[in-house]
C-alpha cells in the first residue's frame, strides 16, 4: 500500500469510519478490513459505526438542515464548485485508491473521479436553475404557481463498483437542492469513502460549515437497515441489488418516505443484419468486459440476427482472446479482478447452471491461476427460455441469442424482469425507431449504435420494472431531492372559488 498515497489524500492515520459534522475518535462498531482484490493483500482497518454513532450522525445531518436550507441556493452551488475543484487537485490519487480497493483498471478510477468532477459543474449551474412553474388561474386576481423547497437529511447508500461517483451523483444535486445527507458506503470499499470525506472536509471547512455532509459505514447492512426506518430521513437512495432494493423499499414505504432506487440490470443488446459487424465488436466489448462485468450496466445479453451470428461469435472471441487480464494498475491491463471469492463461486454456478440448461460455453469462464480474484470473461451461446439468462449475475458472462425478424428480438430483450440498459445496433432508421418507440425497449436507457454502459452525467439515469424506477444525475432528476409547493396568491378583494363553487351567506 502506497503510504504516500494515503497522506496525499489524508486517510494515512485514520481508522475511524463515522464522521458527523467531525470525525468520530472511538467507534463502537466492528473493525472491517480492506482487501485489494487483484492481489488479496490487505489495504486497512476501518473501525464503523455502533447504533450511538449512527444517532449522532443523523442529529447532525438534522441540525445542519436547518441553516444550510436558509443559503441562497447559488452560494450552496459554488461551494459544491469548490468541492469540484478539490477532486481535480486529487483526481489521480483518489481514481488510483479506487483501483487498489475495487479492482477496476486505473482508467476506469480516474474516470469515476472524472464523474464525480462532472456532477459538481452540472450541480452548480443547477443551483441556478432550480425553476418553479407559473400556471394559468382560472380565478381573476389571483396567482398560481408552484415551487420547490429543500426535503431535508437524506440517505445515501452505495455499492461497491462505483464507490464514489454514485455518491456524487447524489451528494451534489441534494447539497444545491438545500439537503444534508448522511451516506453508507459498501463495507467492502471503505477507504474511498474516507478519503472522499476527507476531501469534503476540507472544502467545507473554509466556510465554517459542518455537519451538512456525513459518513456512516456499517459492517454489513444494518446501518442501511438504520436508515430505510429512520423518519428523521424523508429519502433514501440506494444502489445494489434487487433484494436489497425490495428490503429498503418496504421498510421506507412503511413509513410513507421516499425512496430512489438504482438496482439490477440484465442489459441486452440486439444486433440486426443491417449492423456494422466492427462497431458493434467495440461496444459489446467494453460493455460485456469492462469492470470485469460488475456494472449494472454491464452487458449480459447478445440478441444476434441469425444471418450475422457466425461473423460476429467470430469476431467476438478474436476480440476476447485479445483482452490483457491482469493488474488493474498497468496501463495496458483492461480487465481486473472480480471484487471477491464469492463473486467468483456466483459466476461459476451461473456457468453451470447455463450448460445442465442446454447453453454452450464458447469461451473463458475459468478462474486464472494466479494471486487476486481474477477469471477470464465468457462467452455462452444460449436461448431464451434458459431461466439463467433472465437472472444477473455480477461477473463477465456474455449469453449470446439469436432471433428471426425484431419482434421475436425486443419480446426476448424485454422479457427478463430487471429494465435497466438497452441498445441495438442497426444501420435501418426504422428499426432504430421501433427499437425506441413506446412497444420497444422497456428499459430506462435504450441506446442505437453504442454500448449499453458509459452514460453521461447529463442525462437522467435508471431503470423500470426491478430496477427499482429511480433517476439520478442529469436532467430533472433534481426534483427527487425536494419538496413541491402549489401555491395561490389573491390579491383582489373578492373570494372566488375554483370550478365555480358558492359558498355564500344570505344577509
């Protein structure tokens, strides 16, 4: 572990994972260890919250609400444009603690960093532009409109594969809107989540603001449990899986909170015979391998014309062959490690599963001999009814279907039950225009001519169906974190009701 590395970024002599407003100098939870999957070596010790520290958190989410509500949005803006700046002046060293604690290529952890950089320029011209609605009255002397007020302490709970951009996507647009937040980080990946805070700290400390940005990490989900009960958190947006999203959301619900949930994808991509074959080897790559299959954007289904699935199988395990395995921290390394053992026993019982259901392995899918938790990403030619391919599994398996004309091949896209990412690739307007129409792709993000990963920042992101039908990021997803008032002004001196009701006493 790069000692230097750790000071740059502040984390060298910190163990503690609770800091409300300040860091806490004595948690009460379980010590968690970080592990760098690409060689099992062990990174630190994280010592987490107790149900106390998780109390002190939210009581200082609560109280930082109330004041940092009350700043001009813009003047929240460009402190959320300061933070920005911070993580320029740290991008490499936080995109290559990214690498050492998850596994994914060094490209791919400055790049997180590079979405986190993003938001905070998007969140601050957001924090101009935060616009109400002025709506016709059909009562003389009168005013309607509508508003937008802060919600108030919100949760965060991330995921392992995107340590840090998931939060960001969440902390810049809830911080402009006027919300503190309190954030729960995978246990696996805690290191980055310190040295975030770290970051966070010392942008805020030059305003004397405290406690409007919070860490909480729990040893397991207990704390996200903490949290999806909790009433002093009217939101709660979660990443992860479907599970974990069906537990947050019934425990919010409950309690009639809100929640945003981002979870699985089993993302397809159709390949029509009017295609380019070379293009469309590019994008199936990186998404199908990229992350070592562990975004939830990760391709994991090839929906292939029969005409063009021989060239294009080819094609693909040329391609395959090609791909450079190995130490996420070299420049030439495109695919790293699996973040666990137990994602490597996952991705071995889907591959089983997909032969005794009459798949054929085509390419990879065994375990490298060597330290870390490295395998080689597989190739499956598959069919539709296989139960396997409707399920996801967090590895880099790719299941390869054919299908005869484009209404065989969105039935067969649309049929699983998670509606995250889709994309098709065709050279055929019409199909394009089918492809994105309301009885094509049922997913959140339908793509023509690129990947099914890579989203842009700009652009509101997430699923339907079990995907859990959050947004986040770009667009309006900024209403999620806020609460809308309509609002009536008269200013006559008579009282008219709407729809032309009387309410009148006779003298």
């Amino acid at each position: 572990m790069d000692h230097n590395l750790l000071m740059r970024l502040g984390i060298a002599d910190m163990n503690s994972g609770v800091c409300a407003g300040d860091w806490s100098k004595s948690p009460g939870g379980p010590t968690i260890v970080s592990v760098n999957p690409a060689t099992g070596e062990r990174l630190a010790a994280v010592v987490t919250a107790s149900r106390a520290d998780y109390d002190a958190c939210v009581a200082r989410a609560v109280q930082s609400f109330g004041s940092w509500r009350s700043m001009p949005p813009p003047q929240r803006g460009e402190i959320v444009r300061q933070l920005g700046h911070t993580l320029r002046e740290h991008k490499r060293d936080l995109g290559r603690l990214v690498t050492l604690e998850t596994g994914k290529i060094l490209s791919e952890g400055e790049g997180e960093v590079q979405e986190m950089i993003d938001i905070c320029d998007f969140a601050t011209g957001l924090s101009r532009q935060l616009y109400g609605l002025t709506i016709a009255t059909e009562r003389p002397q009168h005013r309607l409109f509508e508003q937008w007020h802060p919600l108030g302490p919100i949760g965060i709970i991330t995921a392992f594969n995107f340590p840090v951009a998931v939060w960001a996507w969440n902390a810049a647009i809830a911080s402009v809107c006027g919300d503190s937040m309190v954030w729960k980080p995978s246990p696996t990946t805690p290191l980055t989540a310190i040295a975030v805070q770290h970051l966070v700290n010392r942008t805020t400390a030059t305003h004397n603001l405290e406690g409007v940005f919070n860490l909480c990490i729990g040893s397991d989900a207990e704390v996200g449990r903490w949290m999806a009960e909790d009433r002093r958190l009217p939101l709660i947006s979660a990443t992860g899986s479907c599970s974990m999203g069906r537990s947050v959301a019934q425990a919010v619900g409950a309690r009639l909170g809100r929640s945003l949930l981002e979870l699985g994808g089993n993302n397809g991509l159709i390949v029509t015979e009017s295609a380019d074959l070379d293009l469309a080897v590019r994008a199936i790559l990186f998404a199908a391998v990229g992350t070592a299959g562990q975004r939830c954007t990760t391709l994991r289904r090839l929906i292939v014309h029969q005409s063009v699935e021989r060239p294009l199988i080819d094609r693909l395990v040329a391609a395959y062959r090609s791909v450079p395995i190995g130490n996420p921290l070299e420049e030439d390394t495109l695919v790293g490690p699996l973040i666990n053992e137990a994602a490597i026993e996952q991705m071995q019982d889907a591959l089983k599963a997909s032969s005794e259901q009459g798949g054929e392995l085509i390419f990879g899918g065994e375990r490298l001999e060597r330290p870390g938790h490295f395998v080689r990403p597989a190739i499956v030619r598959a069919h539709a009814e296989m139960p396997i391919v409707t399920k996801e599994t967090f590895a880099p398996i790719l299941y390869v279907m054919t299908y005869q004309n484009l209404d065989e091949a969105v039935r067969v896209h649309n049929q699983v039950a998670q509606g995250l990412s889709s994309a098709i690739f065709t050279d055929r307007l019409s199909e394009a225009e089918q492809f994105l129409s309301a009885a094509g792709s049922d997913c959140g993000i339908a793509n023509v001519n690129i990947g099914t990963s890579g989203a842009e920042i700009g652009g509101a992101f997430g699923g339907e169906k079990d995907t859990g039908g959050g947004r986040e990021s770009g667009s309006d997803a900024w209403k999620a974190y806020m609460r809308r008032q309509t609002c009536t002004i008269n200013y006559g001196t008579d009282l008219p009701l709407a729809q032309g009701v009387e309410f009148r006493l006779t003298e």
